[in-house]
C-alpha cells in the first residue's frame, strides 16, 4: 500500500462526519448481535431497545464532546475519550434508574464499551497534527514560528510555484504582511486547488494555545469584549455549584481548618487584597498555608511564594500541591467577585508591578478571575516577569476563546493537576 493511498484513508478517518455514523452503526450491530443471541426477536423487547437507544445516545453526545475537546490546543489524543463519556453515561443511568426503565446489561455495556473501544481506535489512526507538513511561506512571523514550534515537522518555501506541492499538509503565512502580487496570487490558486492555508497568527494559537501581546486582541466576532451571553450563563452555572460546593464539601472544609489551628497557631482562614473584575479590589479567602505573619501588601517580593518557601505550614504544603486552599474562594464566587474558572487574581502590589512592565495586563481584569485557569493548567505558580508574559498570553486566549467547552476542558485537567501537584509552591 502506498503512502499516498495510506494518507487519503486516513484523511477519510478525520473526517468527523464519516466517524460518527461509522461509530453508530458499528455499535448497532455489536448490541444486535448480542441481543439477538439473548432474545429471538430482540426489536420486540423493551429491556432490549432501552439499552440500544440509550447507547446510541451516549456514543453521540461523548463524541461531540470529544471532537470539541480535540479542537483546544494543549489536548492529548486519548486523555480525554473516558471524561467525554463521563457526563452522558451518569445521564443515562439516571434516566434509566429515575424512570425504571428495564434494561440489559450486556446489551447496555457492550454499547458504551464497544463505543469508547471504536473512539480509541479512530484516535489512533488519525494523523496526529505534529505529523503533518507545515510549508511557510517566507516572512519575519513564519521564520518566528518554524522556530518557536520546532517540533513541527515545518519546510520554508522558496517560490509561489511550490504552493501546488504543498496538498499533503498545510500552508502558513502571514496574511497580514504584503506578501507580493506573486506569492498573493500563488496562494489564491493553491486554495482553490484544495490546499489548506492559515495565518500565522491563527496557528499559532491554536497549536500553543497562546495569544501574542502585540496589541489587544479581538475574538472570533471582532470584538475586545468576551461573548456577554456565556458571561451571564458562565455566572449562573457558577452561582449554582458554588452553592452546592460549599453545602458537600462543608464538613471536609471543616476538618482542614482543625488541621491547620491545631498544627499551628493563628486563623484557619487567610484574607489577602487582590485586584479582580473591571479592576476592582476584593478580598479573597483562602485556608491559611503559611504561619502567621504582618502583612505587607505594598511590597513586591513579600507577595512572591518560591520554590520550598519556608513560611509554609507542613499542611499548607499539601494544601498548596493538592490545591486544596482553595475552597474558602466558593464564597467568593458566590459573592460574585470570583469565577470558578478565569485569570487568577494577583495580589495588589504585584498586578500594579505587571501592568508597569507588561502591556495591555490591565486588559486580563474584563472577566472575572477565577479559581482555577487556563494559564494554572498549562503553565502553573509563576512570578518573574518574564513567565508572567507567558502567563498572559494563556490569559489573553482564554479571555478571547472563552466558551463552555473550554472551561469544561480547563475544569477536567484541573482534577490531573489536583492529582499530579503540577505547578505547585
């Protein structure tokens, strides 16, 4: 088999499309098979059909689900196929169980089991984006990138004529620059001949999930300002699991705060003045992980916690790795100062630090910040200027590709830090 040949079945593969019937219908004759074996007329059967029908929906929902995960840079191929499936299995157990509904249970499992086998499969055969030829067409922000991805399996052009060449991968130049008549022209026959060709200030987003601080920049719509109707059902959803947060974890929160009393003395509580919404100064609360000390909120470097900080209590520390020091801000959220997920909030002295040395940093404070973030999950506990750059950029594409699919996804990898202690002081 040839290369070329290899390359077409699986460019078939991707497509979402031909996967989602192929995964349907592949799953439909698993369950038929095993129904029919149990029951000879399996269609005539409710403990049949239920499973058949709830199955079919599972497959669908996880893999909408799924293919919106993978279109967030920073996601792993198969880290995200069982947490796709979380949500509408726990549905479907309860419409089942809530309505006593009868079902199958090798029916039932052979659905949801061969479904999650089947997702496996097509995200093994699918190319990876780091397999694929990168061609660049010559430009400052191209050479930027072949540099700055070098992973990448990425080739400069040298003329407009190697654009027809270029149809098994994809084409990268900066279509904001003046490119030429020739190379302009080059490209408008290469799209039209079904190359693949991108801005470099896309892809690069979207393979870093970073945007570049050269000037502000706008979302998908054109505008500075975050989509206003997933800010309002942002808060509402917010609102509603804080509440619930506080009422669950009431008496785990509780026996924390004996911990750190007993294991050391002063409040279990911490309150420290950090910078949040539209600017504005708030007070957040969090359990107290270092001993107790006069707080000097104008200097810099006293706000700075380092690498095997000394100040820190021995609960602290696992509070601090495990993120757990976080739960007082629930009451924060339910105040309406915080989010659950947003830009973290620094603390007075340091936010005034970065917006003197870092342009456009004030911009981070039109939403809300959050408890955990995108810039947490990727990047972790910074406080040089120079990572705190690299922080904002994670800042500015969150705050510009802010949706319910990326908050679901940052919230899923928050559980892998909690777990890895990645990015704790």
């Amino acid at each position: 088999m040839g290369e070329g040949s290899l390359l077409g079945r699986r460019a078939i593969l991707e497509r979402f499309t031909f996967a989602l019937p192929l995964l349907t219908i592949f799953v439909f004759l698993i369950q038929y098979a095993i129904a029919r074996s149990l029951h000879p007329q399996p269609f005539t059967n409710l403990n049949m059909i239920n499973p058949m029908v709830g199955s079919f929906f599972v497959n669908v929902i996880a893999a909408l689900t799924y293919r919106e995960f993978r279109r967030i840079p920073g996601t792993r191929r198969f880290a995200f196929i069982l947490p796709s499936y979380i949500a509408p299995v726990l549905i479907l157990f309860a419409a089942l169980l809530g309505l006593r509904l009868g079902y199958n249970n090798y029916v039932l499992l052979a659905g949801i089991g061969t479904g999650i086998a089947f997702m496996y499969f097509i995200s093994a055969v699918q190319r990876p984006t780091s397999g694929r030829k990168i061609y660049c067409v010559p430009g400052e922000k191209t050479k930027e990138l072949s540099a700055e991805l070098g992973v990448l399996n990425t080739q400069m052009l040298h003329s407009p004529d190697e654009l027809m060449l270029c149809g098994d991968g994809a084409v990268v130049a900066d279509l904001r620059q003046n490119l030429g008549s020739e190379w302009e022209r080059g490209i408008a026959h290469a799209v039209i001949n079904g190359v693949p060709v991108y801005n470099v200030k896309q892809l690069r987003e979207s393979l870093t999930g970073r945007v570049q601080i050269e000037t502000l920049s706008e979302n998908s719509f054109g505008a500075l300002v975050p989509s206003l109707s997933y800010l309002l059902l942002k808060r509402a959803i917010d609102l509603v699991l804080s509440l619930v947060g506080l009422v669950v974890l009431a008496i785990p929160m509780l026996i924390i705060s004996l911990a750190i009393r007993v294991t050391s003395p002063g409040p279990a509580l911490y309150r420290h003045r950090r910078v949040g919404f539209r600017g504005c100064e708030f007070e957040t609360i969090k359990f107290r992980t270092m001993y107790s000390r006069v707080q000097d909120d104008g200097d810099v470097e006293s706000q700075k916690t380092r690498a095997n900080d000394t100040r820190i209590t021995p609960v602290g520390r696992f509070l601090r790795k495990t993120r757990l020091d976080e739960l007082p801000q629930l009451i924060n959220v339910v105040r309406g100062e915080m989010s659950l997920i947003g830009p973290r909030p620094e603390a007075l002295a340091l936010s005034r630090w970065y917006d003197d040395h870092l342009d456009f940093y004030e911009y981070r404070h039109v939403v809300r910040p959050g408890i955990t973030g995108w810039a947490q999950v990727n990047q972790g506990h910074v406080t040089e200027l120079e990572d705190v750059y690299l922080k904002l950029q994670y800042d500015f594409y969150y705050i510009k590709n802010v949706s319910g699919w990326l908050d679901l996804l940052i919230a899923l990898r928050t559980l892998g830090v909690m777990v890895s202690f990645h990015g704790a002081r």
